[in-house]
C-alpha cells in the first residue's frame, strides 16, 4: 500500500468524530480546522496542498496547492504523525450535525468523488485532488460547480455528510435522481448529469431548484439529507432583521411574543 494503514473508531450521534489509531510513524493528513484532539507524542505539521507531490521539489508543492485554491480550500493542510514508539489516538470533528463516512479507496478502485467540502482527514499517502465537470449545464447548474475533490490512492479517507446519510448501490444503468445539493459524493463509474425539473408550476411553484442531478449506475453514491447550504438558508431567514428584534414565525404570534418578553417597547 502506499497510503498508511490506519485503524478508526467514529463516536457520537449527531455531532460525530473519529478517533485514529495511529502505529508509530503512520501519519494522517486533514483539513484546517477540523482537529479536535490528540495524544502526547503526536507531531502535527503544516504542508502546502496534500502532501502527494512533496518529493517533486517546489514545482511539486505548489500545484498540490493550486489545486485546493481552485475548490475554494485553504491552501495548506496538517498532518499529524506518530513520532513515539507506541500507538497513538489523534481525533477529528464533524463541522456541523451528520454523519462521518468511512471510505476505503482500495474497495472503490482508487478513488472517490465528493462535494468541495465534504472532505474531512484521510491516511497520509491519499491524494486530494480535484475533479472538473466536463459539460457546461452540470458546471453552471449542478449545485457544486465546475469542480468537486477527488480522493485517489489506497487508504482511508473519511468524508462528512449534513443530517443523515444513505447509502444507494446502483445497478448498471439504474438512475436516481437527487436534489443537486444533497449528492456527497459517488464511486469512479458512476455517471453524473443534472437534468431540468420541467413544467410550469414545478419551475415557478414548487420550491425544489431548477433542476436535479442525476446518477447512473453501476457505482455507489452517498446522499446527504442536510446539506450546509440549506442549514445555512434556513438560519438566514430566521435571524433578525433590524437592531435586535427577533422575527417571529408567524405575524400575529411573533408580534404577541414580542410584547410578552419584552422587545416592543412603547
């Protein structure tokens, strides 16, 4: 194997983490902002891009590292290796309620392709790339861009996933179609399209978006059930306003509510 072999236990409900067992001189490589906590013997290591290009000298480094400017990622990642003589634990948190998908790439013919966010660690060795949309209606209209991450290698890598996650094996040819912001991510073979929802009062009335994405077999695709732009529409309409007035559900009863606890004041 050329990514490292690394042991993993997830905890949690809602708000998740997995805790890596890492062998001395294994390592793990992960997002900023994602580390929670570690053991005494960890060192922890700031790297331009991924890591996957170090031994090509500099030219090396920074096209490992253009390649996360382009999915709006930092441009540097950390990895955490065991520098002692004994196993070590070192833990990652989800950023937002969901689940956290272990997803072995040496099962999945080597790589797997995710929303830009998804990513949240993998076993150092594992290239994060990016993967482009190579049709122009996908690109503008498909909810994730023109560019999505793509995990390659033979290791571990572990992606997050908003609310809860199913899992859909799809058979040759099979077709599921999913609101464009809730695909995670997809197996190699999978074929990935959006295609327009269609008639007058789904367009103008339904509420749904535009379009859905469509996924052809053969492969595996994760569906998310609270993706974070939605979380985060959600939050937007309900925050206040103007000053500190709080907006209420409804017009009667937030107005009601208002004068109850005391933020109309005459």
């Amino acid at each position: 194997m050329n990514a490292h072999e690394i042991d993993y236990k997830i905890n949690g409900e809602e708000m998740q983490y997995v805790e890596i067992e890492l062998d001395p001189q294994e390592g793990v490589v992960a997002e900023s902002g994602s580390f929670m906590m570690m053991d005494d013997g960890i060192k922890m290591d700031t790297i331009f891009g991924d890591g996957s290009n170090q031994e090509e000298g500099i030219l090396g480094k920074l096209f490992s590292a253009g390649k996360r400017l382009l999915t709006g990622e930092s441009l540097f990642m950390t990895v955490f290796s065991n520098i002692g003589q004994n196993k070590k634990h070192v833990s990652f948190a989800a950023p937002y309620p969901g689940q956290i998908i272990p997803i072995d790439l040496s099962e999945l013919g080597g790589k797997f392709v995710c929303q830009k966010d998804a990513f949240l660690c993998a076993a150092k060795g594992v290239t994060v790339g990016i993967e482009f949309s190579k049709k122009l209606g996908r690109g503008l209209f498909g909810g994730e861009g023109f560019i999505m991450q793509k995990l390659e290698g033979d290791g571990l890598a572990f992606v997050h996933a908003g609310g809860n996650m199913s899992k859909k094996v799809l058979k040759a040819g099979e077709v599921i179609k999913v609101d464009t912001g809730c695909v995670v991510g997809f197996t190699k073979d999978v074929h990935y399209d959006i295609e327009f929802v269609g008639g007058i009062k789904n367009t103008v009335f339904g509420g749904e978006g535009l379009f859905f994405a469509t996924l052809q077999g053969p492969g595996t695709v994760y569906v998310q059930s609270l993706p974070f732009s939605r979380l985060a529409g959600r939050v937007l309409a309900l925050a206040p306003r103007t000053g500190n007035k709080s907006r209420g559900e409804g017009s009667i009863l937030g107005g009601i509510g208002d004068i109850l606890d005391g933020d109309n004041r005459i």
